[in-house]
C-alpha cells in the first residue's frame, strides 16, 4: 500500500535530497515549510546551501505540473505541495490553536490523515512536535535515512581465539595467512581491521596484528622507535592500533571515534608531524576544525583569520606543544608550533573555506567531526587530491551542533559507510590515558 509522508522543515533543512528517499511513496511538503525554508536561503552555512537546493528542486519539478495536484518523483513515487484552510486551527485542541508555523504544519498533517485511508507518517527531526503529533493521534518518526546506530558503530578491533602454534608462526614468519570466513555469528573481518590474537589456551599469549585483504594475511603493526612518535609512545592496545594505521599511507582515510582522553588528537598530530617533518612522505601537515557551526562567518572576532581561529585552535596548539616539549626533552632544540607554521611544515585552516578546494599530498587532520554533518563531511574527504591522507577525530557523544546527534552525524556516517574499504582504517577508543581525574570525570559524568 502506498504511504503518504509529511515532512517538516527541518528534514528538508538537514538533507536536501529527503524528498527522494521515500521509495514509490506520495511526499507532502506544508507550504508553511516553504515559507521557513525561505527564509534560510541567505544563510552563508550548510543550512542556506540546503535551502537553496531545496528551492531550486521544487522549482524544477513544478514543471512536470501543478505541484498542488502532484508530480512524479524519478524514484516512482510523487510529491505534492499542500495549502492550509484559513480555519487551519479547526482540527486542533485548544492548547496549540495559538499561530505558529509548527502548529499549521501539524493542522495540515492531521488534515491528510483524516481525509486519507492509507498510512499517513508525519516526518520531523523535532522531539517536541513528534510528542504533539502523538498526542492528536498522528504517527510520527524521525529523519533516519543517514543515521547509524551508536551502539552499533563498527568498533575497527575485535579478538581472535587460535592455537599457539599459530601465533608462534605469526611470530615467526612476520605474518599469517588467514582465510576469511565467517564465523557463528555469521561476521567476517572487514578490510583493516586491527585484531589480538589470543591462545586459547593461554589467554596472556597474544599478538596484535591488522588484516590486510589484498594480501589475505594478518600483519603485525607498526614498530615505532624506542622513544616513541615525536616522544609519545602508544600506552594501551587501542593506541597501538591507531598507530599503525595512521602511519600506514596505504590507508587514505582513518576514523578515531573516543571519549576525552583517550588520545585521538595527540596521537593523530604526532604521527602527522613524523609522516610530514621526519619522513618527508608528505609536504604539510593540515590542521582544522569547525568553527561551529560550520560556515559561519568569523567576522565576530577581531584580527585577521588567524586572529580569529586562535580561540577554536587552542587545543591544536596545545597538544602540538606537547610534543615539541618531548621533543625537547630528547635532547633536540624546542620549536613552537609558530616556528612549524613558518617553515610551512604545519598549516591551520578553517573548514569554512574548503569548499572548492584541491588538497593533494598532505596530512590532513579534522578534529572534533563529530560536529559535522553527513554532507560537510563528504565535501571534506572529495576535496582530498592524489597522495593526501585524512584523518577524522571525535566524539559522537559530545556534540554541539544541534542539527546533528550521535546516531546522525557525519563522522558516525562515515566510520559505517567506509568500513571494510581497502583505503579506510578505523579505531575505536575506550581507555582514557590523559590522567586519572580526566578518566574519571569521562565515566562518572
């Protein structure tokens, strides 16, 4: 049976293609939510681009026909424009008769409901107006289509129980051959995956290695120097596993998903400063991060756009002082990170301006991409030109960004979307290893 979907401003808002994720279905957009659309459509952020794009959607489909009678969408479903009555109200209870564009928009959902035998959903991202779309009776839901189950977010490590003879062999010849089937569960490794190979029968005889697909063989990681990355050296199982794939340049894209502490940022800059200062494998090592929300104008700060950057980059300059601290400490002459950015070794940049933009042969660092939606995220990584490596760091549990939660928001997206792809590598972070207190406050509050 066909089904009728109402959708509120803020899906169109969020993603711009929604009207075609509905299958064979009829689409019905309010023209309330034509109206607040309109008046994004100047903003200079994602949100405006989502606006305009929408416009010029409808724009272009009222050319099939009237879009108050309907058109057909290239999906073989249909869409239709909806006018409320000037009695709008009618169908409401008194305590939401008051005039406001939520309430026409919920007025001209029931109204398809009442007047409709088929199934009738009412699509909002807005927890409130899903609860008053409940209460008149209304079936309602949540944009979903780019959403991803935090609780099931792909974890990039997992354990494997084998004999001893077999980690003795991995030991012992520097690899394993490994045939990729699936186990009870029915799971296979995906590309990448970083793995500890565990005796069965002695749990303390283990082996980290990750499984490269190509090659149909788990291979140990990365041996760092004696002294550490730039003075840091990996502190628990997980941060070894990151090591290795942020120092393998065969991997193009790598996801660190982790509460505060565990050391995502730190370990993403010191192997960034290795790979770019030390190696020579790359010309400049890219810093940024959103300056939320994303786009928005700098012009609130005084100064130039470094001026400006300065307060949302302190973290960066932070930890980059970290290590140049450790580097000290190993006998070598201390640089400041202004030094690096001199020499044209590091560069810090805001994402509002990647739009466009060509980035090849650099390390490329985006911290904080939880803040990020599905669709910035991708403009980010497309911008990525011949030899780049980029690197998304965040917590899906620490999010400003109010269009965007755990389940939606781009970095999520992409740790699900990439995951078993040859050039993507992904960990996910639990031990804290900032400090005790630090460890403590990310568990108890």
């Amino acid at each position: 049976m066909i089904k009728k979907f109402i959708l509120d401003t803020n899906v169109l808002l969020h993603d711009s293609q929604a009207m075609y994720k509905f299958d064979d279905n009829e689409v019905v957009i309010p023209i309330t939510v034509i109206e607040e659309i309109d008046t994004f459509k100047k903003d200079l952020n994602e949100v405006g681009r989502n606006a305009r794009q929408v416009s010029r959607q409808l724009d272009e489909l009222r050319q099939a026909g009237g879009l108050t009678q309907g058109v057909p969408l290239d999906n073989g479903g249909s869409l239709r424009v909806v006018l409320f009555a000037k009695n709008y109200a009618e169908n409401l209870p008194p305590g939401l008769k008051v005039e406001r564009e939520d309430n026409r928009i919920l007025s001209i959902a029931v109204a398809e409901m009442e007047n409709c035998d088929c199934p009738v959903i009412f699509v909002t991202k807005d927890t409130n107006l899903r609860i008053k779309a409940d209460v008149m009776g209304l079936k309602s839901q949540d944009y979903e289509s780019d959403k991803v189950s935090i609780s099931e977010l792909y974890s990039g490590t997992s354990e494997l129980e084998v004999p001893a003879a077999e980690i003795d062999r991995f030991y012992g010849q520097g690899y394993l051959e490994f045939e990729n089937k699936e186990d009870e569960n029915g799971a296979k490794l995906y590309s990448n995956q970083c793995l500890t190979l565990i005796d069965a029968g002695n749990p303390s005889h283990t082996a980290l290695c990750r499984y490269h697909k190509r090659e149909g063989r788990l291979l140990p990681l990365y041996k760092a120097h004696k002294e550490g990355i730039w003075g840091i050296q990996a502190r628990n199982r997980e941060q070894h596993f990151v090591l290795d794939i942020l120092l393998d340049n065969a991997v193009q894209l790598v996801t660190l998903v982790g509460k505060a502490g565990t050391g995502k940022t730190l370990l993403a800059i010191a192997a960034g400063l290795q790979r770019v200062a030390d190696d020579n494998q790359y010309t400049r090592l890219l810093i940024s991060r959103p300056v939320f929300p994303m786009g928005r104008d700098l012009g609130f700060l005084p100064g130039d756009v470094e001026e400006k950057l300065a307060p949302w980059m302190q973290p960066i300059f932070d930890n980059v002082d970290l290590l140049l601290n450790n580097v000290e400490d190993r006998g070598k002459r201390k640089r400041g990170y202004r030094e690096l950015v001199d020499m044209g070794i590091m560069e810090i940049e805001p994402l509002t301006y990647i739009r466009g933009r060509s980035i090849p042969n650099q390390y490329m660092i985006v911290d904080e991409a939880q803040n990020l939606t599905p669709h910035e995220i991708k403009t980010i990584i497309t911008r990525a030109g011949e030899g780049t490596k980029i690197v998304l760091t965040g917590d899906p549990y620490q999010i400003d960004n109010p269009y965007v939660d755990s389940s939606s928001n781009g970095l999520a997206y992409v740790v699900e979307k990439f995951k078993g792809q040859d050039v993507a590598g992904h960990v996910t972070l639990t031990h804290g290893e900032r400090s005790g207190l630090a460890e403590l406050a990310a568990n108890l509050l």
